[in-house]
C-alpha cells in the first residue's frame, strides 16, 4: 500500500509548521492538547480570592474564560505555543549602578512585542489554514488566556518560582504567543521543572513580592507598581525602586538559566541607545508631545506621560543627588497632582529639613488637591 503526498503531509505537519514558523521569526514552536484538567485555574483564583491582583480588575473579571483554554473558545482542540527571544546584551542590572540614570525593563526598549509578535500570528494562522483548513484564532497576552500554563504544557519551559517561564534554550527572556485551533495535532512532552533548591529570583527582590515559590503578590511588584497602578505608589514602596522607572527585571536577571541564554536576533526588539539607562533629568522634563515621541512604538506609551513622570520623580528622590532637586521643584508647578505630589516627595528626600519646611510653608496653601496635601505634610 502506498501513502498519498497529502497522508505524507499528514504525518509531518507538525514539522512543517515548525518550519513556517520559524521562517517568519519565531525562535520556539511546539503542541500541546487542550483536553485535560487545568491546575493553574485553581492557582489563579486563590491568587484572586487574596486580592494579590490588585488594581488590575480584568482579571477578577474575566476569571470564568482564565478558568481553561476551552472557556475561550469551546471549539479548540489543540493550542500552537510560539515564543520569540529578547535577550539582552548586556547584564539589565548593570543599569541599576548609576541612580541619577533610569532603569527600563529590556523588554520596553524595543518597539512593543505585541505588534510585532500578532502579525507574526496572524501570517502563520493564514499560511496554517491555507495548507492544512480548521479554523483557528491567535493570542498575544492582552486576552484573557494563561498562555504560561500552556507553553509549559507545550514544553517551551516552565514556570519558575517567580511564576515567569524559564526556557532552558533562553533562560528568562522569551515573549510568549499563541494559536488555537480546532486542528487535532501531536502534542509535545511538557517541560519539568528545573528550579531545583535555586531560589535566586525569590531572594533579589527589592519589594518582597514572593510570599513563597511559586506565588506572586502583585501589589508588591514593581512592574505593577510602576506600570499598572494608576495613583501614587504606597510610601512603604518608593525608596525600595530605587532607579526603576518602567518595569524590573531582577528576577528574570538573576536566574542560572540565562547562562544559555543569547541575544535577540529581531532588530525591531533590539534596546534603543537612547532608552538604554538615560538621565533622569533629561525624562524629567518630558512633556506630553515630547514622552510620546520617545516613547512611540513602545510599551511605555501606554502608561501616559504622568505615570511615567511619576515613577521618574521617585527615582530623583531615591538618587541622592542634590543636583537633581532642581527639577522636583520645577515640577511642583506641573498641572497633574500625580507629577506634583511625586515631585514634592523627591524633595522631601534631597533637601535638608529645614529647606523642606521653608518650601512647605511657602507653597502648599496654595493646594486644593488633597493627595498634594498629604504629600506635604507627609
């Protein structure tokens, strides 16, 4: 009996798929069934129940479709687990050295991943659908869909103690991307874990956001608080950013894995020379034209200029450089109560008390706004 070219094709589409998606610049790719139980809704809802989400309520609202890949789309049979490197070249914590520098997460400053990564998606699902049918739809992290739990299950990595993949390939520095499909295909092996005693990532952070392997209070995590919470940070929180403006990566930096891990090979994620640990003075005086021209392109755009502002301002105040206190004080002027509250307290840093207290009483009747209010009186 002999087998037809498209029984051949059959048998191998997984390996072709492979190669697709490696063509169109996908470092990883791999199966996995979407059939059985999923631990990690369990995981997700106590996370939840505890409140350790946070200000981020899209996720205690869309906890029913988070529950399992089918609760997305009850159709789904197999999900294609894609990832793609964004190695840095050098060391992120190199750039915590200099407190009059900032500090930006390495993977905001490239052009956002999002973009690029779902027209990546999308050109695969059209080339899938068009050689092999089903109907399939693509994810890049701004659905409700647990796409760590899944790569792990594909064998991509697995999720370390400080609940990010680790990929023994590229250590901490994968964007992950998905597809689901009603197509049945051959799941590959999960991935065991590899963390052994390590706990590296749990002892680095500054803000002690690790109530246990494996478990994250994002309350406590400076990538939530410089980037999703919308108000001023919690004054516990401020002097443990240090320089840290946009994100944190110690965690990610520390783990033994990234000794295998390489550099991006996409341009388009590469860091910008000018994202690369710049002056906080120069950030300080952003306006909004100016933060957007900056920042275009980027995952930081999204936060908007007086978030960014903020977090900039509490990095001054962590600096210890009275040269900087100039530009606090420029900024107690600024028309967002956010930027004046964050500036005062940088000045409550590096001015000597009783220069603090003279600018006090100097300044602060002529504010309404209470949260300025408060920062005043401290």
């Amino acid at each position: 009996m002999t087998t037809s070219t498209s029984d051949r094709e059959e048998l191998i589409r997984e390996d072709l798929i492979r190669a697709e998606a490696q063509s169109l610049g996908f470092d990883l790719c791999r199966f996995t069934d979407i059939d059985e139980a999923w631990p990690a809704a369990g995981r997700l809802e106590q996370f939840v129940a505890a409140g350790r989400h946070g200000e981020m309520g899209w996720m205690a609202e869309t906890l029913t479709r988070r529950r399992h890949p089918r609760a997305m789309w009850e159709g789904a049979r197999s999900a294609i687990m894609l990832g793609v490197n964004y190695g840095p070249e050098h060391d992120p914590l190199e750039a915590l050295a200099d407190p009059a520098r900032a500090a930006i997460s390495v993977y905001a400053q490239g052009d956002d991943y999002h973009e690029l990564i779902k027209a990546r998606l999308k050109a695969l699902a059209r080339w899938l659908q068009g050689r092999f049918g089903g109907e399939l739809k693509v994810f890049v992290d701004t659905a409700p869909l647990m796409e760590k739990p899944l790569a792990e299950r594909a064998g991509l990595g697995w999720q370390g103690k400080h609940t990010n993949l680790v990929s023994r390939a590229f250590g901490s520095w994968l964007f992950l991307g998905a597809i689901l499909t009603t197509l049945e295909l051959e799941p590959d092996p999960a991935e065991a874990g590899g963390c052994g005693s390590c706990h590296a990532c749990l002892d680095v952070c500054p803000t002690n956001a690790f109530p246990a392997p494996y478990q994250l209070d994002a309350r406590r995590c400076i990538s939530y608080l410089t980037i999703e919470l919308k108000g001023p940070i919690p004054r516990e929180f401020r002097p443990m950013l240090g320089n840290r403006i946009y994100g944190c990566d110690d965690c990610l930096a520390v783990c033994p894995w990234n000794k295998f891990a390489s550099a991006a090979r996409e341009q388009k994620l590469a860091a910008r020379a000018e994202l690369q640990a710049p002056a906080l003075a120069d950030l300080a005086r952003l306006d909004d034209a100016a933060f957007r021209e900056l920042f275009r392109k980027t995952p930081v755009k999204r936060i908007g200029r007086d978030r960014f502002v903020r977090n900039v301002l509490y990095a001054i105040g962590n600096s210890g450089r009275a040269d900087l206190a100039a530009e606090a004080e420029r900024l107690l002027d600024d028309p967002a109560p956010l930027v004046r509250g964050a500036a005062i307290w940088a000045l409550s840093r590096l001015l000597e008390q009783q220069a603090f207290a003279a600018l006090s009483d100097a300044r602060r009747d002529s504010e309404t706004d209470r949260y300025v209010l408060s920062e005043w009186a401290g």
